[in-house]
C-alpha cells in the first residue's frame, strides 16, 4: 500500500461549494475512476480520502492536495490524474500526484492573494488604507468560537505582505498562519479593514501555497 497526494485547483462554481460537498465530490470521482484506492472497512466501505487543510468557502485555490492510500504501488500517477479529471465537474482540475513529503502536522502557513475594492474610493486609496491597517500595532476582530464571540489581535498571525495598486482595485499578497491552533483566515483580516476604515468592499479570495514554519513549501 502507497500512500499518495493528490494536487487539485478549486475554481468557477466549485468555490462556493463546502468542504463536506467537495469531499463527497472527490469521494465519489475515486469510486467512478476506479483507481485501486485503499477503501474504509466496516458496514459502508468508501475510498478514503483526507484533506490536509480544507479551504474555506468561496476561496479559489490553485494548489489543493488530498491524501489517499493506493492497493497498487504500480499504478501510474498520469492514470490517476486522467481518470479522476475524467470524472469530476469543470471547477475541479488535478494536475499533479505526488508522494507525501510533509505530514499534515506540519502546515504553519498559508499565501494568499486578495483582491479588494471598495464603492466609493479608488484603488489608490484602498491600497493606503491597508497599508495603514497591516502597519498598525494591532489588528483586533471579534472571531468567534465553541465558547461565543471574542476579540482577538491577528496582527502577530501575518508573516508578510504586499500591497500593489491595480487599475479598479487594491490586491494584497500576504502569508497568513495557518497552523492548527493558530489559524488566521483570511476573511477576519478583511473584516478588521471593514470595521476600521467603515467601508464596504468586494473581495475575490486565492489561496496559493502551503508553508511549514521554515518557511518550506508544503510537500
């Protein structure tokens, strides 16, 4: 038995759908493509299938990876990739199976590029506005939680950033923890920006990469 991850792009329709949809998505492409998948045992056998970090709803993604288990080791990765894109709706694309480097544990961080503007103000604007709030001493947000509404500071969970002004709106490339117990998503930032400058903006949301805490692509 190999275990095996699988690289995929979440894109067009299939960013609005939750992680439990995509993975009854991708549960079901691994039944239809027929690959020797490792399958559960019990009353209802089904492929199994984790999902290192799950992306949160609305989020584009452009290098997504699953994990599963192969019954056999020989079984080409090109195979793989065709018959599961033969199997899967258009905003779900693998490009690539490789052989786990990292375990799961290992995420510290994600990148993101963010891509933000608002009614009102042009980008040059939005573009100090965000500046002014990532350069700040703190960044408090209410998050909330299993035990109600809290506020917290998300400023010491941003590694990096860069703001660039675009022609009709600001975009923001910043690194993000991502860990399993210190974990900023994006959204908390954009709120905090909402909050402290009373704007309302449209944001289109990418998650690029996974990093460990030295900074290693996740692998």
């Amino acid at each position: 038995m190999k275990s095996v991850r699988i690289w995929f792009k979440k894109d067009f329709e299939c960013r609005y759908i939750s992680h439990l949809d995509l993975n009854r998505c991708m549960l079901r492409a691994l039944h239809k493509s027929k690959i020797p998948i490792w399958h559960t045992e019990g009353f209802n056998p089904h492929p199994f299938a984790t999902f290192p970090l799950p992306l949160s709803l609305g989020f584009r993604g452009v290098n997504e990876c699953m994990d599963v288990k192969l019954e056999d080791e020989s079984f080409p990765f090109e195979e793989i990739i065709s018959r599961l894109n033969g199997c899967l709706p258009r905003g779900l694309r693998v490009f690539d199976v490789t052989e786990p480097v990292m375990k799961a544990g290992k995420i510290a961080f994600a990148s993101f590029t963010i891509k933000i503007s608002c009614d009102g103000e042009n980008s040059r604007t939005v573009c100090e506005q965000l500046k002014e709030l990532l350069t700040s001493e703190s960044i408090e947000v209410e998050k909330k939680s299993k035990k109600g509404i809290k506020t917290v500071d998300i400023k010491q969970g941003i590694k990096s950033f860069e703001v660039t002004e675009k022609f009709d709106f600001a975009e923001l490339d910043v690194v993000l923890s991502a860990g399993s117990s210190d974990n900023v998503n994006p959204n908390l930032l954009i709120s905090a920006f909402e909050n402290r400058f009373l704007v309302s903006s449209d944001i289109d949301i990418t998650r690029n990469d996974l990093y460990n805490a030295d900074m290693e692509l996740f692998r």
